[in-house]
C-alpha cells in the first residue's frame, strides 16, 4: 500500500478546473437539449389544437370589418390588406386623426385597441415597424391595431 501514497505524493497537482468546467458545459449542453425537445413537444402539441375553422370565421371577421371600415371612411388604410397575415388582426390608419386620441375615444366607448405594431404597443412614439414598411410619418402616426379572438 505505501507504493501507492508514495506515487500520489510524486504526482503533480491536477487542474480540476478545466476538468470541471468541460462538465458543466456538458450539463448545458444535455440541459438545452432538453429543453429544446420539450419546447417542440409543447409545440407539436399545440398546434394539434389549432382549430382552422375559427381562424377562418375570425379572417373572415376581420376582413368584413375592414371592408366595412373602407366603406365609410374612404380615406381609412389597411396596412397589410391583401397580404398574407394572422386571421385575427386588423392595422388600419385614419388620416387626420392621432393614434393617441382615437384610443381615448374608444376605450372611453369599452372598445380596447392599441396604437402601432404590436412590438410597439405602450409607446407613445410610432412605430419603428411601421416605419421600416415605409408608411410615411402621417400614417404611422395614426395607425390603430384591433385584435379579436373568439368572443367576437
């Protein structure tokens, strides 16, 4: 037995460190894969649950509602309409009227909408979305964006 303490007393130190850190990295490693394959499974999961007929009652919705909208304010805009987009969101821009007190009024009516893209929503500035799909300043400054779901 002495030959073996005699040896570890001979023996350089080890960097445990490197050795530590590789395993820590490795748990990551084995960690974010889990991670990413229960995040799929979730995904997988929900849209199993998506029902296509309510996104097409709700497209349908909202497109009867923009064309309603064009119909008696001709000077309303729908930002995105004949573009591919969710069924369930209309971004519409009324000249001549600020963002900020359209809000007012509706929400005063119990109606809830929000002003700009949805990235932008709390902001009092316009949107920098709107702006990068070139709508000009007077648009982007009026722009509201009205979601629905299936209470509607």
């Amino acid at each position: 037995m002495s030959g073996l303490f005699d040896t570890m007393a001979t023996m350089e130190p080890i960097d445990i460190g490197l050795w530590v850190t590789g395993a820590m990295l490795l748990l990551v490693v084995i960690g974010v894969r889990v991670a990413f394959a229960a995040a799929i499974a979730g995904f997988m999961a929900a849209l199993r649950d998506i029902d296509f007929d309510e996104m097409d009652r709700l497209s349908a919705f909202h497109r009867a509602f923009e064309d309603d909208l064009r119909r008696r304010i001709p000077d309303a805009a729908v930002i995105g309409g004949g573009s591919p987009r969710l069924p369930n969101t209309s971004c519409i821009t009324l000249p001549g009227i600020a963002a900020e007190t359209s809000l007012i009024h509706l929400d005063l009516a119990g109606i809830a909408v929000s002003s700009g893209a949805a990235c932008s929503s709390g902001k009092v500035a316009p949107s920098h979305v709107l702006e990068a799909m070139g709508l000009a300043p007077d648009q982007t400054r009026t722009a509201l964006r009205i979601s629905s779901g299936w209470h509607n």
